[in-house]
C-alpha cells in the first residue's frame, strides 16, 4: 500500500494520524510543507484538500484524520478506541 500523508508544523491532527499509521504497522511518505510555494503547489495537484494532514492511499485522495481513521476502522486494519 503507497500512503502519502501532507502536513504541516504544529498541526496536532497530523501527530493523530501518523500515531494511527505506526499502531496499523503501515509505512508512509511524509510531505510537509512548510512555504508558501509548497501550500501553492499541493492546493493546485489536490484541489479538494482543505485542511491537514491530507492522506493519499495508492492514489485515491482519503481526507483527513477522521476520514482515514474511519477508512481504517472499516477495512479492519485498526481497532476503534472503544473496540480493544
């Protein structure tokens, strides 16, 4: 599975799901964009992106924390809080 995640710094949603990653054992490439240019250049390749992290799995844009915890849930690759 490719997974590409774009954050930014001090974004505590983006520390939440590369906590989710690390407890699913999934690898991933962290984009973070730091400039102007860079937020440019995502919000023109993903113009459906509106906020981070911003989470790509083999291509298909997923969203963010909420909707890739809920990707994750439903595909069984991780346990709901309320389910371990």
């Amino acid at each position: 599975m490719n997974i590409i995640i774009y954050t930014r710094s001090g974004c505590k949603y983006c520390s939440q799901v590369k906590e989710l990653m690390s407890r699913s054992q999934f690898e991933y490439e962290e984009r973070f964009i730091s400039t102007p240019e860079q937020r440019q250049k995502f919000l023109t390749e993903h113009a459906g992106a509106k906020t981070y992290p911003y989470v790509i799995i083999d291509g298909k844009p997923i969203g963010g924390l909420v909707e890739t915890a809920k990707l994750f849930v439903e595909n069984k690759w991780i346990k709901a809080q309320n389910q371990q």
